[in-house]
C-alpha cells in the first residue's frame, strides 16, 4: 500500500509510519521541519526508500502544492494526522490567536492536504482519506465544557469529513475521522492511559477495515462509533 501521513515527525505520526513500515507498506511522510526529525530520518534511511521525507506545512499553501507535486504515484490512503493544541484553552484564559491557529492546523490544515493530494486519490479505486479527530471534537459528548480553540478546531474537521464523504461518496472515495484517544504523546502527556503503540495498532487496523458504508463514520481506536 502507498500512503501519505502529515505531522510524521513524532508521536502518533511517526508510530503509524514505523508500523505501516514494518508491514512491509510504502510512506510518504511529510514533517515540518524534516532536518529536525530524527527518529523520522532514521526510519528512512533503514527503509529501503520505502519511506520518503517532505517538508509539509499544513498552514502553508505552497508547502502543501510543493509536497503534493512531489507524489508522483497513486495513493490509497492519506492520514490527516498533523495537530496542534495549547494548554491556555478555558474561558478566561483561552487565546484567540491560539485558537485561530489551531483552526489552521487541525482543520483547515487537513482540508488543503486533502484537496491537493486528490488527484492521486483518485487514481486508487477504494482510496481512503482518515483525519485524526478527538472525542473533544464530540458536540454530544461535551458536558464538562472547556477547550474551546481545541474543541472548535476538531468539530470543524468533523463536519469537514463529513462534507468530503457526502462530495466524494459517487467515486468510490472512503472518508473517515478517528479519534486516537488520549495518548502518551507530547500532546497527552505521560499520565494518559494509552500509549501510543496501542493507539497507532488500533488506528491502522480500523483503517484496514473500513467499507464504502463506513464513510462519513467517526470512530474511536478500538472502532467503536463516536456521536458527533
């Protein structure tokens, strides 16, 4: 399988890179700052150039059309992985700025990957497309209130999916949003429950099973659906 994962440099990215890697698949992996990303390079330079490096910015509309120029083979399947979150995130000390750029990355971000890496998608019957979602994205299941940059940007990804799945449903396109649960990451911190092995086997083997029928769908790790 070929496939592409934004934000590849640490965390979940770089774990589903090395597990998709180890399966014996080809990654394009694309990093902000790739010189900086040394698990990353390690990977590659062990892969037998089944793994390939970009610099991707996800804000930035040139560094996205450069990184999609530089596929020049089909693509089954693209994981929105990329993301960002402050901790200043409450009423009264949430940051505008912070979260305008959180809509950025986690939303908007996804959506101008996706768009210019479609021309590949489309040359895959069945391609996937998979955002990394949160169940603080859930408007249902928000009862303890909070995270409102956070929570906003991932709401916006989810009726984003949602929008993609409805557009691309008539050509066989299967558009997905996963959340990764809470996980030992530089964003989770060391006291989540799930560490990121567990939760990048989860993610991959939910990707791996999803149908046609499953498009549009929100689901957590384990691929139990999420209410919107």
């Amino acid at each position: 399988m070929n496939l592409v994962i934004t934000g590849a440099n640490r965390g979940i990215g770089l774990e589903l890179t090395r597990q998709y890697l180890a399966r014996g698949d080809t990654v394009h992996a694309g990093a902000r700052e790739p010189a900086q990303a040394r698990e990353l390079t390690t990977l590659a330079d062990a892969s037998g150039g089944r793994l390939r490096v970009y610099a991707l910015d996800v804000t930035s509309d040139e560094s996205v059309r450069a990184f999609a120029a530089a596929l020049t083979e089909p693509v089954d399947l693209l994981i929105n992985n990329a993301g960002r979150r402050t901790r200043r995130d409450d009423l009264e000390d949430v940051s505008l700025e912070d979260a305008l750029q959180m809509l950025q990355v986690n939303a908007l971000g996804a959506l101008r990957v996706t768009r210019a890496v479609l021309p590949r998608l489309r040359g895959t019957p069945g391609a996937k497309i998979a955002s990394l979602s949160s169940g603080l994205g859930s408007i249902t299941d928000n009862t303890s209130g909070g995270g409102y940059g956070y929570r906003m940007s991932k709401a916006a990804l989810n009726m984003a999916t949602r929008s993609l799945a409805a557009d691309l449903r008539g050509e066989g396109l299967i558009v997905v949003t996963i959340s990764p649960g809470w996980v030992q990451t530089d964003m989770g911190g060391a006291s989540a429950p799930t560490q990121v092995s567990e939760s990048a086997a989860g993610l991959l083997a939910v990707l791996d099973r999803v149908t046609p029928q499953d498009s549009g769908g929100f689901f957590d790790f384990r691929g139990a659906r999420i209410d919107w």
